[in-house]
C-alpha cells in the first residue's frame, strides 16, 4: 500500500535531486519549447535572483498573469527556492476579478506577458484593473492608489509600456546586483500557493497550499501510477488551474517529462504526441478529449505506448473513450483546488464498470464521509449526500476568509465540499454533481449529471450539459445544451422525443439549445453563462 513519506521534502528540495540525477533529461516541454532538468534548475536560480534584486523575500506574494509557458515555469520554481508565494491568475479572469486577486493576495510583484495580445491583451487588462497605472512609472515602486502592497509588475515579450519592468531591464538589474545568499530552502509546511478559485456569485476564494499539498500529492500519484523517467506525462491543463501545477509536479519528483501547450490546440497537440509520444493523457475533461478523438490525425497516430487516459464524464462517453483507446486504460479522478487537484483516482485494477461509473478510491492518508448537507451527519452506505474529506494535502484555508474557512470545515476537520455523492462499501465514489448541480423541480430532486448523462446515450450528441432554468410552475426545470457530434443531424423535437417515456416526465429538458462553442472556466464548461444567456433569451430572472 502507496504511504506518505515522513521526511518529506519542500518542493525545491524535491526538484534539485531530481535534477542531480537527471541533468539531460527533458523536464518540460510547452507547445515548442522545452528544457533539460539541469536548464530548468539553473533558469529558476536566475529567476529567484531577479527577485531578490527587486526585494521579494519570504512570504511575498508574486502573481503570474500568464498561460503555460517557460517563464511561469521558471518563475514557480524559482519563487519556490526563496520562500515567496506564488499566485496563479486565471487568464480568463476580467479587470474585476484581476483587481480583487491582486488587492486581496497583496501582491508585491506580477509578471505577465504579451506573448499572446492576439488572445488576452494582458497590458489592457492590468490598466482597466489597475486605475492610474497607465501614468505610473516604474522607476522605483509603483503606487497605484487602492493596491498598496503592489510595487512591480514585470513585462516578457515586445511593447512594454513605461509602468512595467521589460524582462532585460530586470535582467540587466538582477545582474548588476550582488548575487543574493538564497538561505535555506523551504520546508513542507511553508506557504508555497494561493490558488483562487472561481466563484460565480462572490468574488474568487485563495486556498492557501503549503509546499506539503504538491509535494505528498505528486508522490502519491507517482507511485500509484508506477510514474518513471521513462514516461512522458501530457497534460493541456492550465498551469493557473492546479491540475497543471500537480502534473507537472508528478513528473517533476520522478525524472519524467512533461507536455503541456499555453492553449489547447488540435494541431500543436498531434505534433506534440509525435516528436514526444505519452505514456499519460491526462486531458480530464471531455471538451478537450472529444475533440483530439475526432481529428483526422487520431487513426494514424501511434498511442501504442500510452497507459492510461485520464477522463471525467458520462457514463457513456467514458466507454467511448476506453474503446477509442483499447491498449489503455481509462481512468477518472476527483478532486479540487482545496485538495490540491485530486482526492481520488481511478486504480487500474477496478473493472470497466467501476472505472466508467466511479470516480475512484480515496488516495492514502484519506479519509471520507457522506454526509447529509443540513445536518452534516452521517448517511448509510450507498446513500447519497455531501461528500466530505479530510487529508495530508487539505488546503490550510481561505486567505483573509477566517468565518468562511471555519463554516466549510466539520469540527473534526472534514472539508465540505459543496459536491454530491455516493459511497460503496468497497470505498468506491460515486461523483454525483455540484449540490448547486441539484434542481428541485415541482418538488422533485433532479440531477443534471443525471440528464447529462442520459442524453450523451444518443449517439448523434458529442456533449450535453443541462442547468436549472426558473419556472413559475415548478420552481425550475431543466434546460439541455448540446454539440452534436460531426456530421450528425438533430432537433429539439428529436431529443424531447428521445427523452420522453424513457427518463420521469420530471427530467425531461423543457428548453434544448444547440451550441457549436462552449464558454469555459479554466478547464470546464462555465455553466452559470449558459445557464445567463439562455435567461435572457426567455426574459427570466
């Protein structure tokens, strides 16, 4: 059985005697970019020197305002090796949400990029969040009023305006500097991550991540999954989401290479499995699986040397993920930023059943309950309820949130986890749904995964995804969202047709929309907007 090691390692720690044993091997790639162990120990050296040149020491907090690319990388790790707190930020996030992360981490410094203007204008974006930073200059610190710890915010690529630092005045400081004595390395209880969390009705929650919730995590998968220098992990995941981090964390511990992109894309993605063929796909959700399984490349690409593909969805499009992959095996997970990415995995001798209908067993060290969401007691067995955890990579709360950390926590230290479920004897997990996933229609609990789930049965449905829409009647009825599969033709009367007789009249979607796009959250379907936009179409509240 898979144990937590006693003496365990912060995470720089981890990464430098990774790095002594590998030193050529390569660590990460990201779309065409890649570095060697020893290149990537080396570069986040430079970047904990940058800043130190600028006055970061341990316990400041530095925001990355970037997608997946070398420098985010450079700058985690090299932030990890002198103690300061990184604070990944949602590339999808709007001037609202920026502002409040940077006020609310007290940021003293952010790097962002202008790599990718053509997608995200993050220079447009800082201003609109940032009043009065377009006539602040970064001679010495900046002073933006309503932001009083921020004092840099560091520029890569082309075009940096006179409020920001460009990456070779920063180069230029830090080497003019006296090369800083970097101290001891942080151990495993030392704040290493504040991830946000993206909330729909209330501004974005940090979970506060002390360097033991990566490191025991990618330990622990590692060895579930026998992870070794010899595999190679692909993962399109953002690196502001912690499924990013985690991965490439797994990969990190054990001398195994990582793949990821800045941005999902279908071609750069076959490239990639051609120049540096996985062992691991890990794309997770069915928005970024479907796609690639559709692609004219899929039938001549070698996947012979994968083993496992991990997934999360509908019973359904989990077995038709398995057969498009008959040499791996399927896997699903569960988890969240609070548990540093994952509380449970698939394990590759569960049955297809449990793999495609499960979402797994509790990794070691942890220990769950279902529990009635009112009361917080205990159901029987099999019974569904709130699924609450308890672990050795729990977050350690939300940051200036002490009323909400204590209200989301049993008294015994159980984490609510707002999510639905059921538990079997076996200590399978049955993922059920958010609870704010639950319709109540004319007094009955309705499921949206339920329905989902049952409409991707229909072969000409790529994707449905169902939210509660308000009901004068029933209080709120379901609405059904779907992309079609390629080719495939379908009406709303085809799938009210396939529905009714089939699922309790209750069920049945009383609005179907057909969509070609999705509006995503970092990696899911954001489904409060679908939910916003079809509202509006009706004239509902």
């Amino acid at each position: 059985m898979l144990e937590i090691t006693q003496n365990l390692p912060g995470y720089a720690e981890q990464l430098i005697k990774t790095a002594q044993q590998f030193p050529d091997r390569v660590a990460v790639v990201l779309d065409k970019d890649r570095s060697t162990y020893a290149e990537l120990v080396e570069a986040a050296k430079w970047r904990a020197r940058e800043l130190r040149a600028l006055g970061l020491s341990k316990g400041d907090k530095l925001a990355l305002l970037m997608p997946n690319c070398m420098e985010f990388v450079e700058f985690f790790i090299g932030a990890s090796f002198i103690g300061v707190v990184v604070v990944p930020i949602n590339t999808r996030f709007r001037a609202f949400e920026l502002a409040h992360i940077i006020r609310d981490s007290g940021a003293r410094c952010v790097v962002t990029t202008g790599a990718v203007d053509e997608h995200v204008n993050f220079k447009q974006l800082l201003n609109e969040a940032l009043p009065g930073l377009a006539d602040a200059s970064c001679d010495g610190r900046l002073a933006i009023e309503g932001f009083p710890a921020l004092e840099h915010i560091i520029h890569f690529h082309d075009g940096t305006p006179p409020c920001m630092i460009s990456s070779e005045a920063l180069r230029d400081r830090a080497g003019s500097a006296p090369k800083p004595d970097m101290g001891p390395l942080p151990g495993p209880q030392a704040l290493q991550l504040i991830m946000y969390t993206s909330g729909t009705t209330a501004a974005p929650k940090g979970c506060l991540l002390p360097n033991r919730c990566l490191v025991t995590t990618a330990q622990l998968t590692a060895g579930l999954f026998d992870v070794g220098p010899d595999d190679t992990w692909w993962c399109p995941l953002p690196m502001f989401h912690i499924g990013g981090l985690l991965f490439m964390t797994v990969c990190l511990a054990v001398g195994a290479r990582f793949v990821g992109m800045s941005h999902f894309d279908v071609d750069m993605a076959y490239a990639q499995f051609a120049e540096y063929p996985p062992t691991v796909l890990y794309p997770l959700f069915p928005t970024i699986l479907l796609p690639l399984m559709s692609a004219p490349e899929f039938k001549n690409t070698d996947f012979s040397r994968v083993r496992f593909v991990f997934n999360v969805g509908p019973e359904e499009i989990q077995r038709r993920i398995q057969a498009a992959f008959p040499d791996a095996l399927l896997l699903s997970a569960y988890g969240m930023s609070e548990t540093t990415g994952i509380v449970t995995f698939s394990h590759p001798t569960d049955t297809l059943e449990e793999r495609t209908t499960t979402v797994g067993h509790f990794l070691p060290g942890w220990s769950a309950r279902i529990v009635d969401p009112e009361t917080r007691q205990e159901v029987a067995p099999g019974e569904p309820g709130e699924i609450a955890v308890k672990g050795p990579s729990l977050f350690a709360g939300y940051l200036n949130q002490p009323e909400l950390t204590a209200e989301m926590h049993t008294e015994d230290g159980y984490f609510m986890t707002g999510d639905y479920g059921a538990m079997a004897e076996s200590g399978l997990l049955r993922f059920l749904g958010r609870l704010k996933d639950q319709m109540k229609v004319g007094g009955e609990n309705v499921s949206a995964l339920e329905v989902e789930s049952f409409l991707a049965q229909n072969d000409a449905v790529r994707l449905a995804q169902v939210v509660p829409i308000p009901d004068e009647r029933y209080g709120e009825v379901p609405a059904a969202f779907i992309e079609l599969a390629p080719g495939a033709t379908l009406t709303e009367e085809d799938v009210l047709s396939h529905c009714k007789g089939r699922i309790a009249s209750f069920k049945v979607p009383r609005h179907v929309r057909f969509v070609t796009e999705w509006p995503m959250s970092a990696t899911k379907v954001a489904k409060f907007r679908l939910r916003q936009k079809l509202c509006e179409e009706l004239g509902l509240g």
